[in-house]
C-alpha cells in the first residue's frame, strides 16, 4: 500500500509519489484497465484514447462515468466520450458506459496483467488525475498492491457495470451543462468582470495584429498527435495534452513594427480576451514567431480549442482542420494593444 498526494507546497510529503506517476507507472505491467469514476473532462477523455493509440500492449479498457448522465455532460465532454466509445467498441477493446439508477461518486482504477488483477487506486481523484492537476486542487488516494484486495475493487466495478450502466451510445442525452468549465479555477487564469472587460476594449489602440490558426496535420493545435513522451525505463509512452499550444507567428506578422519583441521587458504581457478570461502570455524565438501563454501552455490552447469545441466545430481527439476552422467561421485571433501598461486584447469572436 501507498499513499498518492498532489504534492502542492507548502504540503510537500517526501518520497510520496502522485496519481499520475503512479498511474503511469503501473500501464506498464496492465493488459486490461477498468476505471469507474464519477466525473471526467473532454481533455482527459481524449488523453485516454491516446494512451490506448500509443500502447498496444494495453489490451482491453473500460470506463464507467458515474455522475454525468443525472448531473449533465458538457457537450464538449459527451462528444469526446462517444468517440473514445465509438474507438474501443470498433477496436474491441472495450466501451464507455454510464450509471443510470443513481449518482456514482467513487473514483477506482483497477490494473490486470494476463492472469488477474494486480492493483488498483482509490482515492479522491477523477479522471482529470491523469493529466496532473492545473487548478492545483490537492487530491490524495491510495494505491492497494496486494492482490486479494485488487480482485476485490475488480469484482466490485464488475457488479456495478453488469447492474447498473448503459453504453453511452444506447442513451439518448439531449440536456447538457451549457458552461464552459476549461479556464474556470485554472492556476494562472482569473475571471475579469464585465465592467473591466469593457473597459479593457474601449482602451484598444489602432495597433493591431491578425494572428493565423493553422488547420494542418503538423499544425501546432494539433501538436497532440505527434509521439508523446516515452518513459525509457516503463516504455509507457505519455501522451502530449490535448489542449498544449504554442502557436508559430508568421514572420510577416510578428516582425512589423509594434509588435512583442523577444528577449524584451515587453515580451512577456498580460492579455484580457473577448469572452473575458484573463492571463499571461509571451513571445520568444527568432523573428518572436513562438506565441504562448507563459507558464502553461494549456491555458491558450483550452482557450482557443474549447471556443471550436463550444461552438460544435471540434470534437477533443479529433484534428483541427481548415473544415474545423471554416465551421468556427475564422482562422485567426485579433491581439490589439491597449492603452494600459503591458495590456493586451485577445478577440477570437465570430460575428
């Protein structure tokens, strides 16, 4: 037995290792993973799909959500579940399915090799723990390797499943959450209030600069689908997160006047967006063609994939294409300089 912690300072446990270490660590001896979980998100959801892509030696996976089909899916999160449905039932591998009777609020991760199972997690953390953890809540779970235990949580999900769920794909869900919960506590990311955003946009300057959003396979929004990172010692490879952009500026655009300059004290500047989210971001590279949010680059990429996603153009584990973008009704976002000190406005609006 192990203790998980998020590990988050000032609660720092020596030696302890996280969820998600742990989880990766253990694919590497796992031919079939059963997960019951009550919440998921679309990011994690497409991760998972490329966990299997990317790890053949992973033979079968189940997942079972507990808590959506009576509290609501975004629709964002519902689209990413019935592809990664759709992907295992084609591959046969496994399928997504949902508690219908009540709210599952258990969150068990069941490992198994080719014999039984060897391992399991249980704990506080859903699904979003394979990701590490972007809005620093600080999650503890257990992992149990005894193996009279493991078979225990294995018989327990199985009994759930068999008595309680439903393929995603023979419900009718037609009531969603209408939020878009990406940036909402996101380390890093602050809400701004209306009066603020306005003020924000009457301050725009005349300095403006289109910035493109390519659709191509080896664009960087779709960066997530080149090899992940291969742990040489497990051979487990991790994929890239969904959501990781750091776009490349064109040289015609980011070298005009006005524009950030690399390696400067303007280089790095705060920006508020149309839709009203606020944080940092910042130019770097030759000719400042590298463009990202500083200190995470998830927060532009689930700033600018989940406005596609909201608007139905991108479903997650899917590419972004010239159609995805053609769908959304624009290819670029507007950086306009404000009067105020180091403020920037960032507009990816359709009107």
């Amino acid at each position: 037995m192990e203790f998980l912690h998020s590990n988050y300072p000032p609660c720092k446990i020596s030696g302890a290792h996280t969820f998600s270490e742990a989880f990766y660590d253990l694919l590497s001896e796992t031919e079939r993973l059963d997960i019951a979980v009550g919440y998921v998100t679309s990011d994690s959801l497409a991760e998972l799909k490329q966990i299997l892509e990317q790890n053949t030696r992973i033979e079968k996976m189940n997942l079972t959500i507990g808590m959506h089909y009576i509290e609501k899916f975004t629709h964002s999160a519902y689209r990413a579940a019935c592809v990664l449905n759709r992907y295992l039932v084609s591959e046969q591998r496994g399928e997504v399915r949902l508690v219908t009777p009540f709210r599952y609020h258990g969150k068990l991760y069941s490992f198994s090799n080719s014999t039984s199972p060897f391992a399991g997690i249980i704990g506080s953390n859903n699904l979003s723990s394979i990701l590490g953890d972007a809005t620093r809540t600080y999650e503890s779970s257990v992992l149990i390797d005894d193996q009279a235990a493991a078979a225990e949580m294995n018989r327990f999900i199985q009994n759930l499943v068999s008595t309680s769920t439903d393929n995603i794909a023979d419900l009718e869900i037609t009531d969603f959450d209408e939020r878009n919960p990406l940036l909402e506590g996101h380390e890093r990311v602050s809400k701004v209030d209306p009066q603020t955003l306005t003020e924000c946009k009457d301050s725009c300057t005349q300095l403006s600069f289109e910035i493109p959003i390519k659709g191509e396979e080896k664009s960087n929004l779709n960066a997530c689908f080149g090899k992940g990172r291969e742990n040489k010692k497990t051979g487990i490879i991790q994929p890239r997160h969904w959501y990781e952009v750091e776009l490349i500026v064109p040289k015609i655009v980011a070298s005009q006047p006005g524009y950030p300059i690399s390696k400067t004290p303007e280089a790095e500047f705060d920006v508020i967006t149309d839709d009203g989210w606020s944080f940092r971001c910042k130019v770097s590279g030759d000719y400042n063609k590298n463009f990202r949010s500083e200190g995470d680059l998830k927060i532009l990429g689930k700033w600018l994939k989940g406005r596609l996603e909201i608007s139905g153009a991108l479903t997650p584990g899917e590419r972004v294409t010239q159609q995805t973008l053609n769908a959304y009704g624009r290819s670029t976002f507007t950086l306009t300089k404000t009067n105020k000190p180091n403020l920037w406005y960032l507009d990816f609006g359709v009107r």
